[in-house]
C-alpha cells in the first residue's frame, strides 16, 4: 500500500467530548447541514454556514474572533466584520440546543455530544478502525470499513462555503478521501476482486490524470485480469502525459511495475477471480451430514485422518499445508461414514466452515465440477451473477474465496482424480476428504486410504449398538453368524441390524435363519458390487409396502436430489404422507436427507431402486406413470414461472397439458428463486423424457424454463437439454416438438454469441413450425431470424422477418409477442436511419408490455427505445430509460442483459462526452459479459472502451483494446473491423 491515509487534522483528545446530550447532528463531508434527530435545521446564510463549519471542523477548541473572521472572509473582510459575526453566532445559537454553541476568551467553540455527532468524526473513527483491522489481517473487515467511511461523503465537501478556511478544508478532504479509496483500492487487489476494480480505477484515472498511485492500481487491475497489453498502454499513457503536463518521468514504483509485468512477475500473478463479497455477517457453510450416534470401530482410521487435517489446522504448523485424503473402497464399506465421523470431529479445527457433496461417481450421470462449485460459491456467499460460467473461472474463484479461511471439504463418492482436482481448496490451513471405490493415485500429494470391512469384533460391536446389549447377549453365535452373512459390510450390517431392533418378536436366530436361506444371496454379499446389492435386498424386503413403493420409483427420476413437492407428484401423494415416507426411508439408510425438504440417493441405492422398480413395480406403466407425473409437476411449476415473468405472453396458453398441479407462488422473486434453485434438476428431468412419449412436454419444459438459458447461470446445461430435445424429435420425425426444440436452441446460440447457427436453427424451425402448424414456433422463430439479421446488418431480410413475426404474433393474440417483435423492428428502423419511427416502434411495443404488467420485457423494450432516443440525440432521456432497463435487468438474474444495457449506456454516455462514465460503464459490461453474450458483443463493448479512452486521453490503451477488437472481428468476417481499421489509423489516431 502506497502510504496510509491520513486524517484531515490531528484532533486532541475528548476534544469532542460534551456535557450536552443535544441529539444534534452536523455534515461537513458535502453540504454543510444541521439536524435534530431527523428534523433538518436551518443554517442560514452562507457565511453563516462558513462559520458554522470553522467551528466544526475546530474539533471543540476555541476559535478566536480574529480567527474566524480570517475563516470567512479572508484578507478581504468587511469593516463590520466582528459584529456581523456576533450576529451569525446569535442566530446559529437559537438554532441548536443550549450549551452547544459556547463562547470564551472572547471566541467560540461548539461542544457535541460525541463523536457521533460529527460526519467527519465518524469517518476518522471508521478509517481507524480499518487500519486495526488491515494489521490483524482481517482485509473483509477493513475493506467493509473504509467502504463505510467513504458512504458519508456526499458530494463535494464544504459544498458552496464560502472562504479562505473553506477552500483549505475542501481541499484536504478531498485528498484524504482520495487516499481513502487507494488503500480500499488495494485491498480490493489483495482480496482478488481485479475485474471488479478495473471499472472503478477506468474513472478514476480519468478524472483525476496526474495521480500515478490510481494509475500503478489500475495497471496492476488490468494485468491481474489477464489484459497484461493494456496495462502496459496505461504506463505509455501516463508517461507522455507527465511529460506533457508537468515535464516529468513517472515515480519509480510505477515504472518497476511496467518492468515487473513486462517480465510476466510471478509474485505479481495473484488469484485472477474475485473473492465472495462478505455478507453482514460471514457465511459458515455447514453442510456435513449428520454422523451416526453409534459409530463403531475403525479406530486406526480415524486416528490416521485426524492426523492427517492436523497438519492442516495445528498451531505448531499455523496451517502452512492444504491436507487431502482419500479413501478408497467398494460400496457400503463405510467410507461416507467414516468420512463424515472424522469430518465430525474435526470441526473446530475448521471454523469457516465445512462443504459437502456426493459426487455420484459410481452412477451413469457423475456430477459437473463446475456444477458442484456452483453451487459451493453459493454456499460461501457468492451472488448467482458473480458466479462465472466455465470450469476454469470457477476453479479460480473457489480457490480465492477460500483464501485465509479455514474450510473442510468432504468430496464424496468420486469417479476418478480428474473430478476432484478443481474441487480441491489449494489453500493452507484448508483440508479435504475424499471418499471414492478406486484408489486417487492420480492425485498428487494425497493421503490415500484403502478401507476394507470391518473386523469381525467391530462388526459385532455395532450390531451390538444397534441390537442392543441384551438381545445379542445371550446369542452371540447367531449374531456372528448374522454380520458374517452380511459380509462385514457396515452399511449391510446396520440395515440388518435395524431390521432386528424394529421387530422385538423376532430373535437374532431368526434373523441368522433368513440370512441364511438362498433368497437372501448370501454368496453375493462376499463379491464387490453384488455383494452391496444384495446388503440393499435385506433392507428392502423389510420396507413396508407404501416404503417400498416410493423407494421404487423416487430412484426414477435423474438428478442430484428431488423436492418434496416433487416427490410428492412422483408417487402421486399429498406433500405430508410424503415426507413421512420419505423420512422413513431416511432412517433405514437407504435414502438421505441433503437438506430440510430435499432428498438424495446413494447412487449405488439409486441403481439398486432402479432395478427394484423394473422387477417389481406392478403394473409396469406405473413407472412411466410416476415420470410423466413428475414432468407434469416441472412443466406446470415453470409455466407458472414463466407467466409471472411475462405476463400477456401466449406460451403459457400452447403448452402441452399437464395432469399434475405444479406450485404457485406470491411473487415473481420467490417463483425465480425456485426456477434457479431446481436448474439441474429441472434440466435432467429435460433430457431423460426426450426418448419417449413424454418428448413435447420436454421441449415445452425447455421453453418455459428459458431464463435459465439466458441468465447465463445455467446456460451450458440447457444447450445439452436443448441438443438433446432436438436429436430426439428428429429420430422419431416429429415436426412440432423440433420446431420448438430448434427455437430454444437458437436462444442458446443467441445467447452465445453463435448467430449463423442461430439463424440456421431458426430457419429451420420455420420449416417445421409450417409443417406442423405450430402457433408458438411461427410466431418465434421468424422474430429471432430477425434479430439475427439486425446483428449481421440484413436489414431488408430482417424486416421481412419481423413483419411476419408480428403478423403471426396478431393472430395467435400475444400481445407480449407482438410487442417484442416491434421492438427488434424499431431497431432495423434505428440502422436504416428512420429515427423517428424507431422510437414510435418501440413506444408501440413498451405501451403493449405496461398493458400487461410484463416488466421484463418492458426492460427489452426500453432497451430498444433508449438505443432510438441516442440516435436521435436525447441523450438525456436515454440514459434514463436505459437505467430502468438496467435496474429490471439486475432484479431479474439477466446477466446477459445486464451487461448489453451497461453498453449502451456507455455509448450513450460517449455521445454526450461523457467519457469517463462511458469507460466505467464499458468495464463494467465486460466483467458482466465474461463467459457468456460470445467474442462479437465483448468486441462492440471493447470498441466503446477505447473510444471512451482516447476522450480521456489514454490513447495507448485505447489501441489496446481496439486492436483486440478488431482481431476478434477479422476471424468472425465482421463489416465492423473496418470501422475499428479506421480508428486504428495513422490518420485517426492522430
């Protein structure tokens, strides 16, 4: 950090300090006000209110009359200058509380209450307590610290004071909140959030030049963010403009950097992804399943794992090593168990926090990792938005956010080292625990662990646990016999075991006698895989009937876990019949419970439930039945969504019906936090009904759920649904569900970036939607051919396309259709040079969508008018209609959205010469727009950013980003590499 803030003045001790509780408070960091309690006070003239902040800013000390006169007036004061003072100190005595105001030896002094009192006092207050909390190593803290002192300024300190003492103050609190914000700045950088910083820094630069440490920050920013050729212009820029201004070379620290990034610095290389921001209080995952009470034996194992995150957690070793270990074993040896026993144990050693997730690696659909850091970045904190989309950035992110935390990860039941590794924290003091049925000799540096059955003595044991001493007592053979039959498994021996404790008539020797017959495949229990299902046989057959039935078929459904309210509609129950069911199957071991409402299989029990189903599950269009149910209940929950989203919008109304009811919700944040939340499983769902006669409903599904394509979160799993709908209705030649299919894949490539596959998947669902008369894909598919052709600058194309979309839309009678049609159609008016019926088309569209309460595409729709009144040159009005965009956009999770809106209020913001606002809006469309709006839109935001730049006189950078617009531009054939050609001239840059 480039030296320490300083506080504007030294202050004495207590000087502050009153004897009058007044409840007045004072602001000196803006407009100089007055207020008791909430009640704003009058503070008269502006001498007046000069005097009143000579005083405030005095600390409490005494201010002689000479002394204040100089404060207001200057060497130019009037010749009643003293008594025009006792005047204002009169009425500034009438308006605060007795006391306050005080005069001595023959001048004044204010006496507040507290500190409190005082905006200024607060903020030095709060820059001390960031200092304590930055030595103690605490950045969340002192970063949240600092962010509270600089909320406190409001404006331009001493605002329209008049004076010599005014002009000094105004001019140190302005410096000092400058510094301010370099030291929040670089513990910005400390903390990772680089791409975040970027935006901030832009502007900054911009409006105060000559400053080299915002300068140093931004080229630190820059090359951190993986854009080492800007950073390297921002040193040429600074350079030429201290020569220019001020004839001198920039500082040594700043050209050690340049040096330092010239030769890729490894020590510079700090986490490229931000980490979480931290909420009001920190976020403490506590994901670990809970252990079972009567765990028993491994004592050797237990011992051996605990060493192990020791070395992670000691004192001694301050937590200078990450620890991994994994166990290895075939399943129902016990390894989740064990795992999550020493997991247990260990808590306190991990006080951030500890994460948990089954993998399924065992299963035919292992999980993503970026699926799991997903939903890991969740769990620390992290909003859905800042999330990125690959599994790279993800990775990164995870790492960071677990930077200077201690944090236990449990990773269970992994396919393979590959899975694993980018789930791994990477960070000292951090530990995980892997539990797989191959060994992770492909994960360097791992503990690894074989765990084979227990002993015969343990085995007993915890039958014993769960028997009870007595009843094992008097029959021990037999129950040797019974943990022998079971194979020393402790997943075989707890499910028999608790067979036995719920039946008090039966003995041990009964049990040992079934175990023994040939039904109960005793021979299996001794061979791998066989031998666990046949563990699972025993606690099935002792499942009572409605158990055994929804054991069945809740196997069925694909995903990581299921809902109660979906398994509900799976076994076709009400909501609490279910949840006793599925409680039940919780306490026999052969289903968990992941959270409060949510349920999961092992997924070895879940192929074992699914071969149960195929064998006995009569009639056997029972099954199919309890998937369509299923469906069902996905695709009337996200109709559901999708009405309250778009509201006018005639999708809801050609949906394939539904048998089942789906949920209802109050409002349309909690029916997106259900859409978000049941992304993977509403998506798997998808993709295991496109095989059969359950395919239209799973394209509709996709359709219904297409925020979870363009919000960006989830945007890769739906284009595998999306591809997996469409190959469907070809194999089986179904014309209506591949024109839908088609349509929600051109959404995909649209939002990617892709728009010859966009506009090839569209055409074609023309073709299909013709065939099979289907409102819905004629209606659509010719409006995204026309948005394609606005992209690829086919504008006579593109209207023809439009105009038959409106058309379509006007006779199947959706109004929100119609609407977003002619507002794409204003934007071909818009680059045909018809203005003013741009902006009377998008009127058109904005007035259809506040007619139906659609507040999301309304956003489109300002979106399109505000692009129409830049163009037309009111740029005022723009700007204010792209903001409400904005606001819609960010309230509704459109990442996408979000960042075009942040563009074209860059450019509307450059055509006003506003550029160092256009250049803080571009950077942020860029960090918005990364992984997902394709190389074309990041090229068009990087155009405007360079244009903003070379306004500020950053020319170096400028070319920076131009150059990589244009590369981007010349590989995809686009007519906008000649406009960036022409601003990369000699002619141009001169």
């Amino acid at each position: 950090m480039d030296g320490v803030p300083r506080v504007p003045e030294q202050r004495r001790s207590g000087a502050l300090q009153g004897a009058v509780e007044s409840g007045l408070r004072f602001s000196v960091l803006g407009p100089v006000h007055a207020w008791r309690a909430d009640q704003p006070l009058a503070t008269g003239s502006p001498q007046q209110r000069a005097l009143l902040a000579a005083l405030l800013l005095r600390d409490g000390r005494t201010a002689t009359a000479a002394e204040l006169i100089d404060a207001v007036w200057g060497e130019e004061s009037p010749p009643q200058a003293l008594a025009a003072l006792r005047t204002y100190a009169s009425r500034l005595r009438k308006v605060l509380d007795p006391g306050v105001l005080v005069s001595e030896s023959g001048g004044y002094a204010l006496r507040l209450a507290s500190r409190a009192a005082l905006d200024l006092t607060q903020a030095e207050d709060l820059w001390s307590q960031a200092e304590k909390a930055r030595q103690a190593g605490d950045l969340c803290e002192a970063r949240a610290l600092i962010r509270s002192a600089l909320a406190l300024w409001d404006g331009e300190p001493l605002a329209s004071v008049p004076g010599p003492f005014a002009e000094t103050q105004r001019a140190r609190l302005e410096e000092w909140r400058l510094q301010l914000l370099e030291a929040r700045l670089d513990m910005d950088l400390e903390q990772g959030c680089h791409a975040e910083a970027v935006s901030e820094l832009t502007a900054l630069t911009a409006a105060h030049p000559l400053r080299e440490r915002l300068r140093e920050l931004l080229m630190l920013a820059l090359y951190r963010s993986g854009r080492q050729a800007e950073a390297l212009a921002v040193y040429a820029d600074t350079r030429r403009l201290l020569a220019d201004e001020l004839g001198v070379d920039p500082r040594p620290t700043l050209s050690e950097l340049q040096q330092r990034i010239l030769q890729a610095d490894p020590a510079l290389a700090e986490p490229s992804a931000p980490a979480a921001e931290p909420a009001a209080a920190p976020v403490r995952p506590a994901q670990l399943p809970a252990t079972v009470p009567d765990f028993t034996g491994r004592a050797s194992f237990v011992r051996e794992l605990s060493d192990v995150l020791a070395l992670a957690s000691s004192e001694s070793g301050a937590g200078s090593v990450m620890a991994v270990s994994a166990l290895a074993g075939i399943g129902g040896v016990g390894k989740t168990t064990l795992a999550v026993h020493v997991a247990h144990a260990a808590r306190t050693a991990f006080p951030d926090g500890q994460l948990y997730v089954d993998l399924q690696g065992a299963g035919s659909r292992a999980a993503e990792p970026e699926t799991v850091l997903g939903s890991f970045l969740r769990a620390l904190g992290t909003a859905d938005s800042a999330i990125p989309d690959s599994l790279e950035e993800r990775a990164a992110l995870f790492r960071s956010s677990l930077d200077g935390r201690r944090v236990l990860v449990l990773l269970d039941n992994a396919r393979d080292a590959a899975q694993v590794r980018p789930l791994l924290p990477g960070t000292e003091g951090c530990a995980a625990l892997i539990t797989s049925r191959v060994r992770m000799v492909g994960l360097a540096g791992a503990h690894l662990v074989d765990l084979d059955v227990m002993s015969p003595e343990e085995a007993l044991l915890l039958f014993t646990k769960i028997v009870g001493e007595e009843r094992v007592a008097s029959e021990r053979e037999a129950a040797l016999d019974v943990v022998a039959a079971c194979g020393f498994l402790p997943l075989a021996i707890r499910i028999a075991a608790s067979r036995l404790a719920a039946r008090r008539t039966w003995t041990v020797s009964v049990l040992a006698a079934k175990l023994a017959d040939e039904r109960r495949r005793l021979d299996e229990l001794q061979a791998g895989d066989l031998a666990v299902k046949a563990t699972f046989e025993l606690g099935y057959g002792a499942l009572e009937p409605a158990q055994a039935r929804a054991f069945r078929l809740l196997g069925l459904a694909d995903g990581p876990d299921i809902s109660l309210a979906a398994a509900a509609a799976v076994l076709d129950l009400d909501a609490e019949e279910t949840e006793d069911l599925l409680e039940s199957l919780v306490d026999t071991s052969l289903l968990e419970s992941a959270a409060p409402g949510r349920y999961r299989y092992h997924d070895l029990v879940r192929l074992y439930a699914r071969a149960c189903a195929e064998r006995d599950e009569l009639p056997p269009q029972e099954r199919e039945l309890a998937m369509s149910r299923l469906l069902d209940f996905y695709l009337a929950t996200a109709a559901g969504v999708y009405a309250i989203e778009r509201p006018g919008d005639r999708l809801v109304d050609h949906l394939a019906p539904t048998s089942h009811p789906g949920l209802v919700f109050d409002d349309r944040h909690s029916a997106q936090d259900w859409l978000y939340s049941e992304a993977i499983s509403v998506l798997a769902c998808v993709r295991q009904s496109v095989g059969d006669s359950r395919l239209r409903r799973a394209v509709d599904l996709l359709w219904a759920a297409k925020d979870l394509a363009e919000s960006g979160a989830n945007s890769r799993e739906y284009e595998v649904a999306a591809m997996a709908a469409w190959e469907a209705a070809q194999a089986v030649e179904d014309a209506w569900a591949a024109g839908r299919a088609l349509t929600t894949l051109t959404d995909v490539h649209m939002v990617a970036g892709r728009f010859d596959q966009a506009d090839a998947a569209a055409t074609a669902a023309m073709a299909h939607a013709q065939e099979a008369n289907d409102p819905v894909a004629r209606c659509w598919a010719p409006n995204t051919r026309g948005i394609v052709a606005i992209y690829q600058g086919r504008h006579v194309e593109g209207e023809r396309h439009l105009r038959l979309a409106i058309e379509n839309f006007r006779i199947d009678q959706n109004r929100a259709g119609e609407a977003s049609a002619l507002c794409n159609l204003s934007r071909i008016h818009l680059a045909t040079n018809r203005t003013a019926s741009a902006i009377e088309l998008a009127e058109q569209g904005i007035a259809i969508y506040e007619s139906t309460g659609n507040a999301l595409r309304g956003a489109n729709g300002r979106y399109a008018l505000g692009l129409a009144l830049t163009q037309s040159g009111q740029l005022s009005a723009a700007r204010s209609i792209l903001i409400e965009a904005l606001e819609v956009f960010r309230d509704s999770r459109q990442r996408l959205w979000e960042g075009m809106t942040l563009f074209r209020i860059a450019e509307t913001d450059l055509d006003a010469a506003r550029n160092a606002a256009a250049a803080s809006a571009s950077e942020q469309a860029l960090t918005l727009l990364r992984g997902i709006g394709g190389d074309w839109r990041r090229s068009l935001v990087l155009t405007t950013l360079g244009r903003a730049l070379q306004g500020l006189g950053q020319t170096d950078r400028a070319r920076v980003c131009w150059q990589e617009a244009l590369e981007i531009y010349e590989q995809l054939k686009s007519p906008e590499a000649e406009v960036v050609r022409g601003l990369l001239s000699p002619a141009q840059a001169a």
